[in-house]
C-alpha cells in the first residue's frame, strides 16, 4: 500500500487518498464555517470520490464544530448520498469524538446503497472500511491512465 496522500483542501477539511479508502478530515475551523461551506466541502469529496472510485469512503469528524441549518441533511441525501454509490463506494465510516453516543451503530441509512458505521476509534474505522472491500488492484481506473 502506498503512503497516504493529501489530494485536495478548502478551508474546514482536508481529503485524503490512502489508496483503497478516501478521507476527508474536517478541521477544527468548521466552527465558523457556514451550511454553504459544508455543502461546498461535500460536494469536493463527493467529485473526488467519483474521479478515484474507491470501495470506502471515511469521514473523520473528531474536529468538527459546525451546526447545521434546517434542510442540510434533507440537500445531502439527495444530493450527495446517492453520488456515492454511484461512485462504487460500498462502506462508509465516520470517526467521531470520544463518547460520541451512536459509536459502533450501523446502518444504512436514507437513499444509501452502503452501510453507514460510526467509531471512535481511527484504527477500527479503517479496519471495517477496508474488511472485504478488495485491494486497490479491484479499483477501476479512470479511462485513459496505465494500470
């Protein structure tokens, strides 16, 4: 496996490609950062994922400060979700705070194709996302690069 490598970052989050998996690791700025922000940043990760195809998706949300506005998570099913699965993503887990009440809970969750994981702890996010998800060698390659 290769190292881990930043692909891309705005202000409140950083997405990064650990070859079979991508992150996208919210900053602590998310506590100033408004509900167009947060869309912006999904919709970066969403695009990033589509381009890489991978089989697991992993949102670390230990730094994350904003508090949503009325409709968001009602724009994010719609808008986001269902691109997700689209681009091949088959499991999804999020990396919360320490105590975070919903740790260890799975589901699958409104238009999702996927299951959706909560944890706590980072290794036992990746270790999920990665169980029985294949190696980077099953990722399917954007038309016209070598594999």
């Amino acid at each position: 496996m290769t190292p881990a490598k930043e692909l891309v970052h705005n202000e409140w989050g950083v997405i990064v490609d650990h070859d079979d998996l991508l992150e996208l690791r919210w900053l602590g700025s998310t506590s100033t950062m408004t509900d167009g922000g947060f869309m912006a940043t999904l919709c970066l990760f969403v695009w990033e994922a589509e381009k890489a195809r991978p089989k697991g998706l992993l949102i670390d949300a230990t730094e994350f400060r904003h508090t949503f506005g009325p409709g968001i998570m009602v724009w994010r099913d719609a808008h986001i979700i269902p691109r997700y699965g689209a681009a091949g993503v088959r499991k999804f887990a999020f990396l919360m705070p320490a105590g975070f009440p919903k740790a260890g809970a799975e589901a699958v969750e409104g238009p999702a194709i996927f299951p959706t994981k909560w944890f706590v702890d980072r290794e036992h996010a990746f270790s999920w996302v990665r169980a029985g998800i294949g190696t980077t060698g099953d990722r399917p390659r954007p038309k016209g690069t070598i594999q």
